[in-house]
C-alpha cells in the first residue's frame, strides 16, 4: 500500500514539478544566459524525470474508471479531474515548445 501510494507520488507529482522547473531553469538560462555550465545538469534532470511523468497514463486509467463505475455507482467529477486534464496540457505545450536542439548547442562540454 504504501509502496503504491509512493509510485503515485513520484509519477504524478514529484516527477512532473521537476520536470516544470527544470525545463523553467534551462529556458531562463538560454534567455539571460547566466550559468551555462549549469545546463547540461538540468538538461540530465529534465531527461530523468522526464521519463517518470506518466500523468497521461494516470488520466487514462481515471477515464476507463470512470466510465466503468458510471452503471454501478453516481460519479461526479470535481475539480482533482480537471485539474489534472489542466496539467496534461500543460505538460504537453511546454514539451512541444521545448527546443532540445538549442539547449545541446548552448551547453559548453568542455567546461568541467
């Protein structure tokens, strides 16, 4: 029970923040510029969490609930459901706008 509660956590929580800052911290150094030898840490860090973020598949199984349960039991759907439909677009407009061309061009690999 807990080791579930805790992958929930991690895949529909942790995993995304870090991701959202992540992708925050590489888009304001590549505007300003101002640690560059920082990026490939973070661009790593995004990489990671990147793959945890199973938002999507979260909602899915929401859905398939939903619709399963709707003959047996009365579901109303509150703001958790579309909170969470909120941070699938949003996850999906800032993957599409994100550039991994130009955060590899920027980062310096010589630098120690």
């Amino acid at each position: 029970q807990n080791l579930m509660a805790l992958l929930v956590f991690i895949t529909l929580l942790l995993a995304p923040i870090i991701e959202v800052l992540a992708m925050a911290y590489l888009l304001v150094q590549l505007k300003w510029g101002l640690q560059k030898h920082q990026i490939a840490h973070a661009y790593r860090l995004y990489l990671k969490a990147q793959t945890w973020v199973l938002v999507d598949v979260f909602m899915l199984g929401v859905l398939v609930a939903l619709v399963k349960l709707t003959p047996i039991v009365i579901v109303k759907v509150d703001i958790a459901v579309w909170a969470l439909a909120g941070l699938i677009i949003l996850l999906t407009a800032l993957t599409q706008a994100f550039d991994a061309r130009k955060i590899w061009s920027q980062i310096d690999f010589h630098q120690p």
